[in-house]
C-alpha cells in the first residue's frame, strides 16, 4: 500500500499542476474515467491498469520518459519489473509512449505463462 499511496501523491502533484484551476471532475472527464476512479488512485487506494496510467500521463503532459519510468515502477509490485522496464527503456530513449507500448505487451505475454 505504501508505494500506491507515494504513486496516489505523484500523480495528485502532476494533476494540480497540469490543472490547477479545474477539479477532479473536470480532470477525470478529460482523461476518460470516472472521478471517483481517480479520486480513489490519488489516496493510494486503487493502482490503475496501464492503458489508464498512460491517458493520465498523456493527459497530464507528462512526456519525460524518467517521469514515466518514476510513475510505472511505483505502479508495478514487483522489483523485477523495474529492472526489465530500466532494460527496456535504454532502446527506446526519446519515444516514451512506444517504449511504453512494447514494454507492456511483452510483460503481460511473461505473466500469462
């Protein structure tokens, strides 16, 4: 629960920051979901999938690839997933939503074994 409530602070941070004269409602409706979805991943209460972390992280502006790395390791569980994300990342510097995109297409095929 810890590293959803650090997550929950994070993308709380980047939300007032990105729209800090409109509410959450307004937020949520921008990037697709509902407001008390949202409201429940900023106290750390729900860890969202990845399509609905990358519409927070488009919605947001958030195109720094570190930025994105920060955000998805504190999403992931498990400590192996940030090394395989940190070795990933290295071959797609620059293209963050591709990085992204391969990444987690590969990582759902590993869990289905």
């Amino acid at each position: 629960m810890e590293k959803n409530n650090e997550l929950g602070q994070i993308l709380k941070a980047y939300r007032e920051k990105a729209f800090p004269d409109q509410g959450l409602r307004r937020v949520a409706a921008k990037i697709g979901i509902d407001y008390a979805h949202l409201f429940r991943i900023e106290l750390g209460q729900y860890t969202p999938a990845d399509e609905t972390l990358l519409k927070i992280l488009d919605t947001y502006g958030i195109k720094d690839l570190d930025e994105r790395l920060k955000v998805f390791n504190l999403a992931r569980l498990s400590p192996s997933h940030q090394e395989a994300i940190e070795k990933v990342a290295k071959q797609y510097e620059g293209k963050p939503q591709e990085f992204v995109e391969v990444f987690y297409r590969k990582s759902r095929k590993n869990k289905s074994k």
